[in-house]
C-alpha cells in the first residue's frame, strides 16, 4: 500500500525552514499478529516538539535524523488483527508523521467518545489539556479571588488554564498577541481582561489589568512578556512554568534574572513536564470532558488540511499564525 | 549621657560609599517605666540590608534618610527599670546603630546561654543560622546521597547550610571566592569538594565537582556563578533562593532566563525570607545550638573593632573581604 512520511533532514537552527523537512514515498508495513494500521486523520504540531528537533539531551530523546518526525496523532484503524480493536475504531497515540502507521496496541488508546469533535483529543481533551489541568491546579494552586495571569492564553494550553482558573473563583488576565485574539479572551473564554503583548503600551496596560498584583503566573512563553510580568509578583506567588515559546527558537535567551524579584516575593517558579501528573491524568480527562460537555470550557482550533502543510502548520505556532490549537487534518475519513 | 550614631546620609548607588554614613553625637534618652538602656557590643552587618538603603519598596521597610541604620546587636543591659532585665543581662535584638539604645523589653531578648562566643547570636545562632536552616530544610529538602551545592560557602549562611547538609548525609560541593575561603570548606568545614569562582576554570572545575547534577542548589549570590550553576541541575531539583549579593548594588541584572533549565529539569525555585519559617524558630535555635556544642558545625568570624569601622565593614560583604560572619565589636564590656 502506499505511503508518504517526513522526515527531519537536518537539525534546525532558528525556525524550522522547508530544508529541514523531506518527505518520502515509502510502503506501509503489513500487520503482524495483533497489530494493526491507523491511518492519521489529524496530526498535532506543539511547541515542545521544538527542542527534539535539537541534538542536545532534554527531556525528551531528540528526533533522529532521517527518521519520521513523531507527534500526538488522532487516526482510524484500517485494518486489524487485534481482538481488541475493529476497523473503523478512532485512536490517539504518539505516532510517526506517516500517512499510515502499522503498531502494535502498545502505541494507542481508543478515544472514550466519539460525540465531541475528535481534533478535541489533541487539545483540552488530550495532552495540552492535561499540561493546563496539572501544572495549574497542583503548582499554581489558584484561590477564590486571587489574580492568575497566564500568557498565551487564547492557545492551546493557555485557553484551558484561563478558563479552569475561572472556574476555580480567580480573576483571570489573558496575554495574547493581537486584537482577535485578545477580545476572544474575554468574549469567548470569559476571562476578566485580556492584554496585547504586541502593542507598545503593553507594561501599562498589563499594570492595569493587576491592580492587586499577581498571586499565580502560568509560564507559556518566556522572553520580554515575562520579565514585565515578573515586576508585578505577589508575595508568596506561585509560577508554574510550562514553556518558553518565545525563546525555543533563539540561541540567546537573556534578561532580567529572577533572583531578587523571588526573593522580595518570595515566590516559587517550578518547572514541569505533563508526564509528572501522571497518576492523575484519569481523573483529569474525566473531568475536563464534563467541563467540555457543560459549555464551560471552550476551545479554538486551527485545521490546516492536507500531509503537506505539517511543515508550515508547525512554524505557525512561533509566528503567532493560528489561534487555539494547531492540527493538521490529513485524511476525510472519519468526517 | 554622650552617645553617638550612625544615620542614612543619602541613598546609595552601587557599592554604599563614606557619603552614605553620617556620625552624629547624640544624648541617651533616659529609661521611663519598664525601659532599659542597651550597650551595643557587638553589631552585625548582613548584606540584605543593601535593599532597606534603597527607596523602593521590598519585603523589609526603607531605612529612613537621616535616621539611624537599624541592624541585629548583641548587646549588654547597663541600666533598667524593668523587673525582668537586670544590669548586665546580654541581650539581642534588632536596634539602631548606636553605641547606647534605651528600648522596652519588646525590642529585644535574653540570649539563652553566655557560654558560647556572644557573636554567634549574630550568626550561627542568630538570623543567618534560621535562615540556613530553614531554607534548607523546607525548601531544599536535602536527602542523603544527593548533591548539594551552596553558594558563598564560607559565609554566615552559607557555611551553616553546608553543615547541616553534610549532617543530612549529601555530598556537599562549596562554591567560595579565593584559595583561602576554599581551603576552609574542605578542611574545617568538612564539605566534600570546593570549587573558587574567581578562578578562570571556575566552569571546568564546578562540572568537576559535581559528576552526578546537582539536587539542591542553595542560591546566595546569583549572577554569573549561579548562570553555571543552573547548566547542572538535575531532574526535581530544588533551589531555596536566599539571597543574590553579587547583584544588590548593580543597576542592571541580566543574564540567562532560567525558564528553559526549568522545564527541563522539571526545578523548582523558590524565594524565601527567614520570617517565613518563625514558628520553627524556637526548635532550629536549640538544634543548632545542639550541633554547636557537640561541635558538629562551626562557625568563621570576622571582627573589626570599633564603632567608626561599621560602613567599611558593611562594604566588605560585597567584596569579599569578610571571612565567615562579619561583625563590629564597639564595646569591650563583655569581654
């Protein structure tokens, strides 16, 4: 059968350009004894997916040369010789960026429905949700009538964390870049302000939107946007870091060091990776589904179409291009 | 009676020159009810007073233009109208830079024992030794074969959360300034390696001494030896963040955001200030006296002799002139 795979063709420096990028012809491998073939219907590109694509040891193995890129995929097996799944079955797993992928049940879990837009498994109900969810209620540790602030917040992540916040009793700012994307924070998600971090009056208007100061910092970005944030810490604030989107494309990441600023605060900044909250994922999924089916947590989505946009779909999430979740859908078959 | 003090002149910028410091002759008030009058000893000079000699606002209130400067004193009861303090009582407390303070008994404490040098309450016994204790064990939570590594080793704080660390069983790694100061750390302080920051190598020699990552960082100093320090932490590690005195007198502080190191090695960093930890001051003072007494952690002093020595000696908390606790003896009538 025919296929089609990218694969990463060398180690980026900056953001990714189409070079680093090659596609290939290749041919799907028959199903062994309980295996089975997903074919990929939409694929997730996510900002951490950034630093496997470097050589250096992180937490997660770097991507090998001239292997397929890997991602959180939603797909539709095709065919089976697993008792456990049947043809037609919708799965999520971390898959190589193929058009078919043969595994075994090791490499996938059925979805639990399928009466919600199934992109939703790449976002609030799938890894981003369970990023928000975590490093939220376990480091941020929002109270009744304190102030969360959390950058990125009409993305994938950031959206789920404004909006739990909100459930939880917070005041909630929003920082989003542009003029859609901040209404929508308000609008759409319900959050109390939302501040353009492009704008140049961007300090002031942030200074505003705190005038109680900031009790939780939900960390998506890094860079400039934080540093002005960091000047407005409460005592005792607490700053899940979650990402640094702004920098994971530089090779300089300097500013303000935070030093003095957690020690008049005496704040505490943790990172952390999804995989921590583990033992809690059940719970959370569990959860963040009811929310989804009350109306009390929205989600934005961006489907570019077709195998061949993954490239472009993935740069987009540094250039600030789409809003909520990014996926690319690159099969009909379960329209 | 003739007194004297020493008042904020003006504001600072960078290292706190002569200007800064005023000598004012004064008289001694004399004791109403229940008032007593102190005889300053032994003063003492810690570098987190550099942010009271600025305007703005921080966790401790600005020391006031033309007012004494205030800091711990041990000092000595020379007169008293109050039924609990006799004459002679040794006494400490947080009191204005005078050679006499005529104070309730609110402003100060009985020392619990004369049988130890009296310039450990300034030290070891005092506000640096809660503070190394409780930044180390509420926040650090050093466990036994883990790696610790203090900054400013041989200081007041420093040298106490090395200790306490060994006590707890890590493998202790000191980070000082001079072939002296790091000399002290493995011979008298026992920690098991140190590594001088003034040494071109400095980077070399830290990724030397600690073959397997650090778990604890107790932060002092910030700046570019701790920019090194954070290429090491290991996965979960914890960095209590006392203190940052490379940075207290530069207008600018930038170096590496440390978002990144965070995430990746999934660190926490807090800030803390020693009035966190109060209601564990009464057992950390009888452990730590416990530990004195046995000998099992020891203590560096620096003593000028003199009234008129206090801003020099100030000074050479950033320069590194000081070894171990620097203090001022101004009277001799606890000899």
């Amino acid at each position: 059968m025919n296929n089609e795979q990218i694969v990463l063709a060398e180690r980026p420096e900056g953001l990714p350009g189409d070079d680093v990028f090659r596609y290939e012809d290749v041919e799907t491998r028959e199903p062994g004894r309980d295996e089975m073939v997903i074919e990929s219907v939409y694929i997730s590109v996510d900002p951490y997916m950034r630093g496997r694509m470097n050589d250096a040891k992180s937490y997660a193995k770097p991507f090998e040369l001239d292997k397929p890129i890997e991602s959180h995929i939603v797909g539709r097996v095709t065919e089976s010789n697993n008792d456990d799944f049947a043809e037609g079955d919708v799965v999520t797993g971390v898959l190589p960026w193929k058009k078919f992928n043969t595994v075994s049940e090791d490499a996938v879990n059925k979805v639990p429905s399928t009466d919600v837009p199934l992109h939703l498994y790449l976002s609030t109900l799938g890894m981003p949700g369970q990023t928000a969810y975590g490093g939220l209620l376990n480091i941020g540790k929002p109270q009744e009538g304190e102030t969360v602030v959390v950058s990125a917040a009409s993305g994938a992540v950031g959206s789920v964390v404004g909006q739990i916040a909100k459930i939880k009793g917070a005041r909630v700012v929003g920082i989003a870049g542009g003029t859609e994307k901040v209404d929508y924070l308000t609008e759409t998600l319900g959050l109390d302000a939302g501040v353009d971090y492009k704008k140049d009056d961007f300090a002031e208007r942030l200074a505003e939107a705190v005038p109680d100061g900031i009790d939780v910092y939900f960390e998506n970005v890094g860079g400039t946007v934080s540093d002005e944030v960091f000047n407005h810490l409460n005592t005792f604030a607490r700053v899940p870091v979650c990402g640094a989107i702004s920098s994971y494309n530089s090779k300089e990441d300097n500013g303000p060091r935070v030093q003095q600023k957690l020690i008049k605060s005496q704040a505490l900044m943790q990172g952390f990776l999804v995989a921590q909250f583990k033992d809690d994922f059940k719970d959370a999924s569990e959860q963040l589904a009811q929310w989804v089916q009350e109306g009390k947590v929205h989600s934005e989505v961006t489907i570019a179409e077709g195998f061949d946009r993954l490239p472009e779909a993935f740069r987009n999430l540094f250039t600030g291009d789409n809003f909520g979740k990014q996926v690319v859908k690159v099969s009909d078959s379960l329209d």
